[in-house]
C-alpha cells in the first residue's frame, strides 16, 4: 500500500524543520530530559493542541502533504501552526517530535476488515522494551492505552 509507506516514512523529512526541532528541544528540557515524561507532553502537543478535522470536511477530499499534493514550507509543523487536521497529520507531528530527540516512534495503521487503512496512530518505545500504543485523537487517551480499549467521548463519538 504505497499511501502507508509514504506515511510511515514521513516523519523521518518532519523531523528536518527546525521550527519542530526547536519544539522538541523545548519540551525536551521541560520534561527534564525523561523520555517517558517527553512522550506525554508530545502526546498532549498532538492530541490536545490540533483539533480532529477529517481532510473530506477541511478541503473536501485527502490532503496528505508530500503525497496527494506538494509539501509547502510548513508541512511539518502545519497542523500545529493551523490547529486543526486528521489522524495522519496529528500522529506525523507526535513520531517527528519523538524523533528529534532520539525517542523511538513510529506510525502505526489500523486497517479495516478489508485490509484498507481507516486511522493512523504512533507508537513510542522507552528503554528498548516493547512499543506502547500512542492514540491521538482522543481527549482520554494516555501513552500505552489501546486505541481500541478507550472510552469513547462524552458524545458518543470516537473521534473529536
């Protein structure tokens, strides 16, 4: 599935935007240099700070930079700088922050029953142990939490 390759791979060019890596760096320090804590306040900058827009009702069809159309200079920050995109952008924007402090991420694809991809979400390692689950576009989601096991929100809706 060449769409999930490209997104797969998308925060390894992310990560080259400056305005990102100064990002990083900022919580880097904040969260005292603990991968752990830096997780979780990546998670909150993705989660909480990019509000949950599918692409169909913000530009009427799939937008994924560098993929359906050409990257533009803010690609990589673009949904933070906006405040609003889909599961893709919001999981590029977590993987990438990881990724410019040396914090094992990647994206992770829910498929539906036949084998199309319906969401995207990332996964963080600490330590070299296993890959813990990281959902980004649920107000209750915590670093590990499966996506599947979290309460849906207070409208009933999985997505915000």
């Amino acid at each position: 599935m060449r769409k999930w390759r490209f997104l797969a791979a998308a925060p390894y060019l992310d990560v080259q935007d400056v305005r990102l890596r100064r990002l990083a760096a900022s919580l880097w320090e904040v969260a005292q240099r603990d991968p752990e804590r830096f997780a979780n306040l990546a998670q909150c900058v993705a989660r909480d700070n990019v509000r949950f827009v599918r692409d169909t009702a913000r530009v009427g069809e799939e937008d994924i930079a560098g993929y359906t159309r050409t990257p533009g200079r803010l690609d990589a920050v673009e949904a933070l700088v906006r405040g609003w995109d889909d599961c893709d952008a919001k999981a590029r924007l977590f993987v990438a922050l990881c990724l410019a402090q040396r914090v094992p991420a990647k994206m992770m694809p829910l498929e539906n029953g036949a084998g199309m991809l319906q969401h995207v979400y990332a996964a963080v390692r600490f330590g070299g142990g296993n890959w813990l689950p990281v959902e980004l576009t649920l107000r209750r989601a915590r670093v590990g939490d499966d996506p599947y096991a979290v309460p849906k929100e207070a409208d009933g809706q999985w997505l915000r």
